[in-house]
C-alpha cells in the first residue's frame, strides 16, 4: 500500500470519484488533498477584487485556510495604491467558471496544498493539469506536469517519495465536457467552455510505458510507478464502484 497516491488527469476525467473510493477501500486512512480547494480560494479572493469590494476583501482573510500568502501580497499592493487588477493571478470566465492569467498560480496552490504534510501519514494528492501556453512559454516546457511532479517531490519527505504510486486518469473530451455540465447542473466547480476545450481537450501526462495500464515516471532520480485508468464509461453508481474497485486491486495486485 503506497504511502502516498498521486491522482491526476484533465478536468472531469474521474480523479474525485477515484480517490472516494480508494480511500473507503482502506477504510478512510488516507489523509485527501485537492489542490482545487486552494484554487477556490484564490477564486473568491480574485472575484471580490474584480468587483472593487475592499471591505468584503479585507473580511474574507479570516475564511482562508491555504492561500493566506496570496491574499497578504494583494492587501500591500492595496496599501501602496497600486491597481491590484493588475496582479489577478484569474479572472470570471463569459459563461461560467474561471480563466487563469497568470500560470504561476499552478505551482502556487500546489505548494499551499502540500504545507502541512507528515511523513508518518498516508496522502492522496489530487490535480488536474491541462495545455497551457502561458505556463509552457514562462517555464521552457513540453510536459506540464513535470513541474508539478518535481514540486512534491520537493516539499515532500524522502521515505514519502519512495513508496509513492501516480494513477492517472483518462477519458475522451465529450464525455468530460457532459460531466462538466451535470457537475455545474449539481452545484459543482464549472470549468469555462474554453478552458475545458483549449486546456483540457486531450490527455497531458508522458510516462514510460511498460505495458496498457503500467508504467513509470522517474522524478528527481526516483522511478515512480504508474497505473493508467480509461474512465470514459457512463456507470451507474453501482457500476461505477465495481468498475473503479476492480482496478483498486489489479493496481495493487490485491486478490
């Protein structure tokens, strides 16, 4: 049982669902982090900002619990008289949901999501990471997720990095695009049509292949195993656990 299980895959592809159940599978010891709840932060910091409410920026301070470090630089940008809009790490999408300007936000929410890991605790870490042009051209690369890899690695301890697992998660654009639409339909978080469409459109994840649903990826010297899941099937909640619970144990090789 690896110690920490990385999940990713595009926006819809099935990453939330995946780790639910992984974790009931062992009875919930896994400690689950999205790095998606530091993005909503900053997307309610950024919002307030765009409406030119400084009175509702300056009370939201005491609801942060990751992206404290963000809200601290925009309030001495405040008190310096500077335009703040200009320093939006996002801004509201036309239809819905939100764009990120400035691609260094990627590496910020990950590193506020992974503050407070020990190294005597099992983790899921969860993050979606998509075609992002601004990021490729400010950072010189291909593979976006190769930042990110090297980003846990770094703030994670070494015995953590040895017993680590990457499940990664696929499914073809239509099927992620019905998903967005009932997630938003549900109350959920809305990924812009754009976003999912110009960022999301395909797969991003380059690993060595050994075989359909096996691999590796080696970060910082270290060869982390990879375990590929197709979720393109439309279940019934039923299905869908045998489906996800099936792949639980051949990953694992659990009888």
């Amino acid at each position: 049982m690896p110690k920490i299980v990385i999940v990713i895959g595009n926006s819809c592809a099935g990453k939330s669902t995946f780790a639910r159940y992984y974790n009931n599978y062992f009875d919930n010891i896994y400690n689950d982090i999205d790095d998606y709840l530091s993005l909503q932060e900053v997307f309610k910091i950024d919002d307030i900002l765009w409406q030119g409410d400084l009175q509702k920026f300056l009370s939201c301070k005491d609801q942060l619990s990751c992206s404290f470090e963000i809200w601290e630089a925009y309030n001495k940008l405040l008190k310096k008289g500077e335009d703040v809009k200009k320093y939006l790490y996002t801004k509201p999408a036309v239809n819905g949901g939100h764009d990120i300007i400035k691609p260094l936000l990627w590496d910020k929410i990950l590193k506020f999501s992974l503050n407070n890991i020990e190294k005597d605790k099992l983790y899921i870490i969860q993050f979606s990471r998509g075609r992002d042009l601004q990021y490729e051209k400010e950072f010189g690369l291909n593979n976006i997720y190769d930042r990110s890899l090297h980003i846990i690695t770094d703030n994670v301890n070494i015995d953590l990095i040895r017993d680590m697992l990457i499940v990664n998660l696929s499914a073809n654009l239509d099927i992620r695009k019905k998903r967005n639409v009932s997630r938003r339909l549900d109350g959920g978080h809305y990924v812009s049509d754009e976003t999912m469409v110009n960022v999301y459109n395909r797969d991003m994840f380059v690993y060595h292949k050994i075989s359909e649903k096996y691999g590796y990826k080696i970060i910082d010297n270290f060869e982390i195993p990879v375990y590929e899941i197709n979720n393109d099937n439309d279940l019934e909640e039923s299905q869908k656990e045998k489906y996800f619970l099936c792949n639980i144990r051949e990953m694992l090789n659990i009888k």
